[in-house]
C-alpha cells in the first residue's frame, strides 16, 4: 500500500498539480482580467473631471453670506489642462491679508453667453483686467457695479460651461470651464476705454434702446450719440460707477426712430473734441 501511494504522489508532482501550485495558476487569468478591464474604462482626460454638475447659461451658483471679513478681490490665477480650465480668484482683508470667510457671491451667464459674470460684495480689488488668451477665455474686467460690490466679467474665446465652488481658510472662488454645446448670440464690443456689453451690433431692437457696458473714460463720463440717416437721432451722457480705482459699469437709455441706426458709445476728448470709443449698427423695427 506504501508504495501504491507513493507511485500516486509521483504521478501528481509530474503532472504539476500540487494544490498550492493549482492556486497560483487560477490567479494568472483573473490578475490579466482586472488589468485589461481597468485600461477599457480609463478616462480620456478631455474635460474636466466629472464630478458636479456644469451649466452652460443662466445662473451657476449663488450663495449668500450673512457675516464676512472679505473687503476685496485679490490675485486671479488659472491653469489650462487639456479640455478644462481652472481659474481661482483669492479674497483678501482690509489689511491685505487672505481673508478666512468669503463674501456673497453670484455667478452667471450673461444673455449672450459670451460672457461669464462673477459678482461679489466687496469694495475694492487688486487686479483690474488682464489679458488671459487661453482656448476658453480670451480676457476678464474687474468692474464696480452700479448696485455695489464689484463683478469679474470673463469674456469668452469659444462656447463655454462652468461649475463653481467657494472655500473658506482661505477665502476661495474656484472656476471651472470645458467647451460648451452652443454658439454665442453676440459678442461684446471693446476699445481701450470702453466696453459695450450690450446691444450686440448689427441687431434688431425696438425703438428704446438699452446700452449698458463699462469704462474707464475721463472723470467716468460715458458720452451715447445714435444718428440715423446722417441726423444725431438722439445724445445722452451718464457717469460710470468708477474710473480710478477700475472700471465702472454705466448704463443708458435712448429713443430711435425706425430704420437703420448708428451709435457710438465713447467719450469726447477735452483737448481736441474728438470722440473715441465705439460704434456699433442697429436696426429698429
């Protein structure tokens, strides 16, 4: 009987199916398995990662802050990965120190979708504007606002969406953009001094029109002149809400007449009368 086992033992150890060796081999398929598996569902790393939800018009995010130490916008800084781009926008102290709690915050799109706005209640800023030239934001305003607090308006390159989140210790504004799905409807206007948010050129209006942008003019006076068929149709000026410390926001309203329009939206100089700014077409109907 010994040696009946023994012949036995043989016959296994030759065909190399010891248990323990019978474990190990059964291992080799599912560790090839779970491999191949993790390289089919690898992301593609275009975009940005896809964690909350992104919004491509309208309101993004509003939070309402009852008490912070915030008093004004600091440093904007950003970084491009492929398809997603992050801008993170610091809050500071009355003494310049990073603030703890942020201050209340509105972002949204602005009707045209050209343009991204984030408001913020506070009084004064670091950075005024700055040329960005990424594949989604081509530049960005810091302005005052006509109702208080300031606003960044990121002027966008190319269709885009946009989620938020806000942070305390320090206080944080972190955006994110990818490529959104649709085309903008206009695009604002930009000189040196002056910037026209809205109407688009080339547009049809009714007979009031609303012009409403920001500058940078002498003493914050905006200067509006409309003239159809070579009269001046119509001439107003308003004051923007800053000019020294950054850009102000204006807005104006005018009446014309039906037909085509042309406006310009500047100031006049004060050494030589001559008007610099920008002009735009309209059509009334």
């Amino acid at each position: 009987m010994r040696s009946l086992a023994l012949i036995s033992l043989a016959l296994i150890v030759a065909c190399g199916i010891l248990p323990s060796e019978q474990a190990s081999t059964t291992t080799i398929p599912t560790t090839t398995t779970t491999s191949t598996a993790i390289i089919g569902t690898e992301p593609s790393n275009v975009g940005c990662p896809a964690d909350a939800a992104f919004v491509d018009r309208d309101r993004v995010t509003r939070m309402d802050q009852p008490s912070s130490d915030t008093n004004s916008l600091g440093l904007i800084s950003w970084q491009v990965d492929e398809g997603c781009e992050r801008f993170e926008v610091d809050f500071e102290t009355t003494e310049g120190a990073p603030a703890t709690t942020p201050p209340p915050v509105v972002v949204e799109f602005l009707t045209s979708r050209q343009i991204l706005r984030v408001w913020a209640d506070v009084e004064t800023t670091v950075v005024t504007d700055q040329l960005v030239e990424t594949p989604l934001v081509d530049r960005l305003f810091v302005v005052r606002a006509l109702d208080g607090g300031m606003f960044i308006d990121f002027h966008l390159a190319a269709p885009a969406q946009a989620r938020v989140a806000i942070s305390n210790s320090p206080a944080r504004l972190s955006l994110e953009l990818q490529a959104g799905p649709e085309p903008f409807t206009t695009r604002a206007l930009v000189s040196d001094r002056v910037v026209v948010v809205a109407p688009g050129d080339g547009l049809e209006t009714s007979s009031i029109v609303e012009i409403g942008g920001y500058a940078r003019t002498f003493e914050g006076n905006v200067l509006v002149i409309a003239t159809a068929a070579g009269e001046v149709a119509a001439e107003t000026n308003v004051t923007a809400a800053d000019w020294v410390g950054t850009w102000g926001e204006f807005r104006a309203s005018i009446q014309l007449p039906l037909g085509e329009a042309s406006l310009f939206v500047g100031e006049e100089s004060p050494d030589d009368g001559r008007l610099t700014g920008i002009n735009l077409s309209l059509t009334v109907r």
